[in-house]
C-alpha cells in the first residue's frame, strides 16, 4: 500500500511539473516542403532573410501582408523561442532568433505561397 502511494505521489508530481513548463507558442505542421511552424489557425509560419539582429524589419505595409505572429508580452522566453519588440512597441515571437510572421496570401492550413517570395527573401519556419 505505501509502495502504491508513492507511486501515486510521483505520478501527481511529474504531471504537475511537466504542465508548469510554457507551451511552446506555435505548433508543426505538415506541407508539400514537409515540416513547418503553424499557428493556432494552422496556418504556416515564415522568416525574412532581412530579419537582423532580433529585429523584425517588416513593418508598416510589409507587415500589412505579412502579420507577425504576436506575443501577450515582450518577455525575453527561453530556449530556442524568444521575443522581439518590433517598431510599433509589440511583442512578437522568434524561433531562434527569427521574427515569425504569417503570410495573407495563405487562406488554408498547407499553404505555403509565400515561400520563397521577394527574391527567396522569405522562407517557411521549420522545425
């Protein structure tokens, strides 16, 4: 019986501790260019060569058709999953250091018209 409770205890604990660690803020999903970055619609995630720095540089109509993929808060995260605070004073993620930005031109989960765009500037976050 105290074995049993032990165990029982272990397992509350693990579980507890393993749901305290943050999510992480996008998920993978599948493309015909295989695994990316999707956000909370599906829809895919992209980064732009011309990110420098942990700067986003696509701002006011850049950002227009590519929405960033925002952050409650500007906290510095942990790991390979950061922010960045972008011209406009908001938070948005960052997968190793890369602004993470949707593209408008994508209407379903799958999509990935805009990789490669503007030269292959622009390219699908991946795993």
């Amino acid at each position: 019986m105290r074995t049993l409770l032990i165990r029982t205890a272990f397992v509350a604990f693990t579980s507890s501790t393993a749901s305290a660690q943050p999510a992480a803020p996008a998920t993978q999903g599948e493309t015909s260019k295989g695994p990316a970055w999707v956000d909370a619609k599906g829809m895919t995630l992209y980064t732009f060569d011309k990110d420098v720095g942990g700067k986003s540089m696509c701002n006011g109509r850049c950002a227009e058709n590519w929405p960033p993929l925002t952050a409650a808060s500007a906290s510095t995260g942990s790991g390979d999953w950061t922010t960045v605070t972008r011209d406009d004073g908001t938070a948005q993620r960052a997968f190793k250091g890369k602004s993470l930005d949707t593209w408008t031109k994508d209407t379903k989960s799958g999509d990935i018209t805009g990789d490669g765009f503007l030269n292959g500037a622009w390219h699908i976050a991946k795993p």
